[in-house]
C-alpha cells in the first residue's frame, strides 16, 4: 500500500476507534493514522509525524468537533507521563469502549460468536493503586522523581500521582529535597554513577500497612538512621522500611537481595476475607477492590458445590486459588516461579486452608502427572500472563478435557486466541465479562466462562 498522506501533511479526520495502547484509530483512503490523544467520534485536524508502509502516526494540531466523551484530564503532567492513556476519556466513556475492544478481539480475532458483557468499573476510579515503583532521577544538580514518559526511560518529575495512593505522593514530594541530605544521591542511567534507583510503595488496603522499598545501586546507606527516620516522617502509618541492592544495568526494577531496615518484613491485606502476606518482591494484583470483582466473577464462572476438584494453572502466590478453595472440594495450583509457591502455601497457612495443594513447575508437564496420579479437575482455571496460555497448556487442556475452563485473562487479543483454540477443540465459550482493573489506561481484564461440549 501506498501511503495517501506524507510526513508534516494536515489533514481533517474522523478518529473512529483507539488501538490497544490508548491511541486514535483514522483512516485515510483504508490508511490507518495512529493519533496520540485522539477519542472516538470527533473530528480533528492532525499533523502526520510519520508514515510507514501500513500505518502512519498523527498528532492533533486542532479538535474540530470533540468526542461527546471528551473531559478535561485532571492530572497536571497527564499528556507527558506514560501512566495513564484515557484521563481525557470520560469514565463512562471508557467502559464502553473497553466492551467494545473486548467484543472486536472475540469477532476478528478469535471468530467467536459471543456474548460479552457491560464492563465492570469502578464507583470511585482513581487513587486505585497500592503500588507505586517511583524512579528517581536528576535534572542537572536538582532531583527528579515521578513516572516514565511513554515508551522511555525519561522521568516526568512530578509530586503527584491521580492513580496511586496519598502514601505514594508524600513519598514523591517529600523525599526530593531530602536526598542530599540524607547521601541519597540519585541514580543517573547514563553516568552510572549516584545510590537510589527507585522507591516502591505498597499498601494494604484492608488494614492499612504501607511498605516502603528502598532500591539502590550500592549497599551501603550513608544516613540509615536519618532515612528510616525521614520516611517514617513522611509516612506516619509505614511498617515496614526494606532496601533492594540492585547493581546490574538493567530495566528490571527489583534486585534479588532485599534486607529489613525498619519494621516488618512483610505487610498484611485481604481481598474479600482472605488473608495474603505481601513482601517487597511478592506479586499481588494492584487494584485490590476490582480484584474482589474478578475473583467473585471467576467463583460464578465456576460454580462450584463442594465437590470439585479445581486445578489453577499459573497460580502465582494463589490469590485464586484461595478464593476457589473456599467452595471447592480441593485446589490444586501450579506456577513457574519456586518463590510464588513458597507465597502460595504460606498464605494457605494463614487461612487455614488444608484442601490446597502448590507445586512449582510448567503446568503442562505438573497437570498430566496429576491425571496420572488420579487427581483429574472437574473445573480448570487459568490466569496467563500477557502472552496468553502457552501452547502445551492448552494442548494439555484439550488432552484432558475437564468439563469447564475458567480463562482469566488481561489481554483480550491473546483471550480471544486462545479460545479459538479451545473452541477447535470440544469447547465452547458461553460468556465473557470484562473488568476494569486499571482505569484510565487502555488496559482491561476479562473472565470467559468454556464448557466442554
């Protein structure tokens, strides 16, 4: 195809759609344009930034009839950070939309004739987070610390944040000018040289325990004393003050050596009434509240009596697997990662589940030993990450066939490819609920409820 359009061209477009990263969706003569900042039903005047041979990418120079969905984005440096796509976005707005995606992925990429539901949002979608990984920085000899700029390791300076929790902001606007202070000099990508690399703060919603990782580049603190002290300043409700060594040169945020500063070890929350222990390098879903919504969806999906055997594939610290064990007759989860299975039976413990058993390794190779030992599931679920379910483990569904599939996904491409498969392969998809886990991005959750047939 050869493009209509060419680079600095100015044209008046009718953006039809938004692609999976939040951008406007125009077309010119059947040529897609990619418009950062552009909605759904308006019509504006972009500027082309640049054209490929498929696709182009476009900004707005003027709105020239806006989306009736259109709002004032309240966060200040919204069109600059890589957080959020949507704040222009009306709430409503945005539900709609993330049911339509989710519709298009079943119809054009899975062929699947299905119904999906209204999305679930939130009553009060923002300040959701209750984890913040804050990169510092400099600018010259001042501090910097916010969030990246989209797809860049450039950091927005900013001391707030309308998605993370007023934790999360104290730390950002009060630990800037103390770091010289206290020997935190901030670590610089280029130069390789400084100590702080990012902070992270989580908080547990349900009984309002806030963890706060220092990550550094070096061991050693030069004011250990006067940092815990300044972070429990800033943070009076913090119970646990952790550091992260992390020396390599890496985009990963998290070392592999964390020690105790101040505090506990871990910090403690529920969703719904089941408990979790959370260290500094745990993995738990950062939206608490939606993620009570998309465990009860689960739990409907599989409607079980007390009698059933569930396997969970890709059970992490087995979040899922607890709520299942609740109703279930026994839970049996498998995750990759050995440190995940250590979490997942620690927070049986707690609970006091003895209907549970964690094993580490791929589920396609743990699943059919289990069928071999007599432990077959009557209900199987998933929770992939993005990628989706690999493909061994969906063999190893189609081999076993157990007679519902609960499919937790967080990206609808892969949801709707992955259901194709199955559906090729005996099943079928009665429903799909999306969920709206992260509001005011482009990201979206859905749970699809198979049957064999």
């Amino acid at each position: 195809m050869t493009a209509p359009v060419k680079k600095n061209d100015r044209i008046t477009v009718l953006i039809e759609d938004l692609t999976h990263d939040g951008a406007g969706v125009a077309k010119v003569d059947g040529y897609p344009l990619f418009v950062q900042g552009g909605l759904p039903n308006e019509t504006a005047e972009i500027h082309v930034l640049k054209t490929l041979k498929n696709y182009g990418f476009a900004k707005i120079a003027k709105i020239v009839e806006p989306s009736p969905d259109r709002v004032q984005a309240p966060c200040p440096v919204f069109d600059q950070c890589g957080g959020c796509q949507l704040q222009h976005f009306s709430y409503e707005g945005q539900l709609k939309w993330k049911q339509k995606m989710v519709e298009n992925a079943m119809k054009r990429l899975g062929k699947l004739d299905v119904v999906v539901h209204p999305t679930k949002g939130m009553e009060e979608p923002w300040n959701y987070r209750n984890k913040a990984q804050i990169p510092f920085g400099t600018n010259g000899e001042a501090p910097i610390a916010g969030f990246y700029k989209t797809k860049s390791h450039a950091i927005v300076d900013t001391d707030r944040c309308m998605i993370q929790t007023e934790e999360a902001d104290a730390i950002l606007e009060g630990l800037k000018p103390r770091l010289w202070a206290l020997g935190l000099t901030p670590y610089n990508e280029k130069t390789k040289k400084g100590i702080l690399r990012h902070v992270v703060v989580r908080k547990a919603y349900a009984t309002g325990e806030v963890m706060v990782v220092l990550v550094t580049k070096k061991r050693r603190l030069p004011e250990k004393i006067a940092t815990i002290n300044a972070i429990r300043e800033l943070v009076p409700n913090v119970t646990s003050i952790m550091q992260n060594l992390n020396g390599l040169d890496t985009n990963v945020i998290l070392g592999s050596e964390t020690t105790l500063l101040w505090g506990k070890e871990v910090i403690n929350d529920k969703i719904g009434d089941v408990s979790f222990e959370i260290s500094a390098r745990s993995f738990y879903q950062v939206n608490p509240l939606q993620t009570k919504v998309l465990y009860d969806q689960a739990l409907t999906y599989a409607n079980l009596t007390g009698k059933e055997t569930v396997i969970d594939a890709y059970c992490g610290i087995g979040s899922i697997s607890l709520f299942l064990a609740k109703q279930a007759k026994s839970v049996l989860g498998v995750e990759i990662v050995p440190q995940a299975i250590e979490d997942a039976k620690r927070n049986a413990a707690i609970n006091g589940f003895d209907n549970t058993e964690f094993v580490a390794g791929a589920a396609e190779d743990v699943i059919p030993r289990w069928y071999k030992e007599g432990k077959s599931a009557d209900v199987l679920v998933v929770d992939p990450p993005r990628k989706g379910c690999d493909e061994a483990l969906l063999t190893t569904i189609l081999e076993q066939k157990p007679s519902k599939v609960v499919y937790v996904s967080c990206n609808p491409a892969t949801l709707a490819r992955d259901l194709r498969i199955l559906e090729d392969g005996g099943y079928k998809t009665k429903e799909v609920q999306p969920v709206d886990m992260f509001p005011h991005t482009a990201h979206c959750e859905a749970v699809a409820w198979l049957e064999l047939v």
